[in-house]
C-alpha cells in the first residue's frame, strides 16, 4: 500500500529546502516513501514522515546520539545507522542546518577518499601497461 503524500509533508519539504539554500543546488527525489536529499550528486540526507535525517559517520554521530536522535527507521525491520534524525534546534537555524548537512556530505567522501578511479586503476585484475 502506497501512502499518500499530504500538503503537510509538502510544507516540510519546501521549509527544509528554504533551510539549506545557502548550499546551493540541493536536489529532493522521490524516494521510500520520502525524498533523499543530494548535493552535487552526493545523497545525504532523508526526508521521510516529517523527518530530516542526515548521514553520519563515526566522527559526526555522537553529536546526534548526545542530543536523544535516532537512527531512521523506514519501516519496523529496517534500521539504517547511518542516517540519523536532525534535532528540532538544528533543522530551526539555517546556518547550523548547513553547517550539519556539509558535515553529512563530508562524512560520504572522507578525507583523503578519491571520487572515482580511471578504468583499471587500483584494480588486481589491472593490465599492466
């Protein structure tokens, strides 16, 4: 059963992205449900139930767990432990917002971490030239 979207997660939505315009370009899809938040094709943040959830990595996570935020929770079997929920006092102030949610995008390409490899580069089965 497919669940229908209300203006109410709409208004979410709109807010949300009116928040993190000082990030220039955030793109919303439709996604379980919600949307997935990405940045320069980084995904890094879920919006699901009138919900922000940003991704974390063991560096960031203790900042969302100190303040009670869970893990997102799509359904009663699925727990993703790197999304967490954005606290009320973060999602209020755009500029924390963004300061979080550049936080979420690092935590994808971690320092020292390359985008993309050319074809063969770093592979074992690479083809000695």
């Amino acid at each position: 059963m497919q669940r229908v979207r209300t203006r109410k997660d709409d208004s979410f939505k709109e807010f949300v992205l009116d928040q993190l315009r000082g990030l220039g370009g955030v793109d919303c899809r439709p996604m379980f449900g919600g949307y997935g938040l990405y940045l320069d094709g980084v995904f890094f943040g879920i919006l699901h139930r009138g919900r922000l959830y940003f991704k974390t990595d063991p560096a960031s996570r203790p900042a969302y767990e100190e303040r009670g935020m869970e893990p997102f929770r799509p359904n009663a079997k699925q727990t993703l432990k790197t999304y967490y929920e954005v606290p009320l006092e973060i999602l209020e102030d755009a500029d924390l917002l963004a300061s979080w949610a550049r936080e979420a995008i690092r935590s994808q390409h971690p320092p020292g971490h390359r985008k993309g490899r050319r074809r063969g580069e770093g592979s074992r089965n690479a083809i000695a030239r």
